[in-house]
C-alpha cells in the first residue's frame, strides 16, 4: 500500500507540475510573441499522432482478422 501511496504522490507531482508549465508557458511566449505558432504546431503534432495511431489499429486489427481467417 505504501507503493501504491508513492506512486500516487509522484504521478501528482508530475500532474502538478505539467499544469504550472501549461499555465506558465504561455504567458511566457506571449511575452515574447509566439504563442500561437507553438500551440498551432502542438495541435497540428497532436491530430497527426492520432491519426496514424488510428491508421496503425485499423491495419492491425484487418491483419489479426485475415490471420484468423487463414486458420
């Protein structure tokens, strides 16, 4: 239980800190100009991501059905 605690503790330590960076950093960059390219960047990042991600379990899942088929 006192692993279980830990890792609790650690995952919200990152959580924590993830949620300072993504409050800092913009107010940061807008500082400095560039907000909207990085975070147009980051979104563009993100939905390729998913799609290949979508792209790669539709080819498994069409492979794992012919390997059932073939048996």
């Amino acid at each position: 239980m006192k692993d279980a605690r830990d890792v609790l503790r650690i995952v919200g330590m990152i959580l924590l800190g993830l949620f300072v960076f993504m409050v800092a950093a913009p107010l940061v960059m807008k500082l400095a100009g560039i907000t909207y390219g990085i975070i147009t960047g980051l979104i563009f990042l993100a939905i390729l991501f998913i799609k290949v991600a979508v792209v790669l379990a539709i080819g498994y899942l069409i492979l794992v059905g012919i390997r059932a088929l073939l048996r």
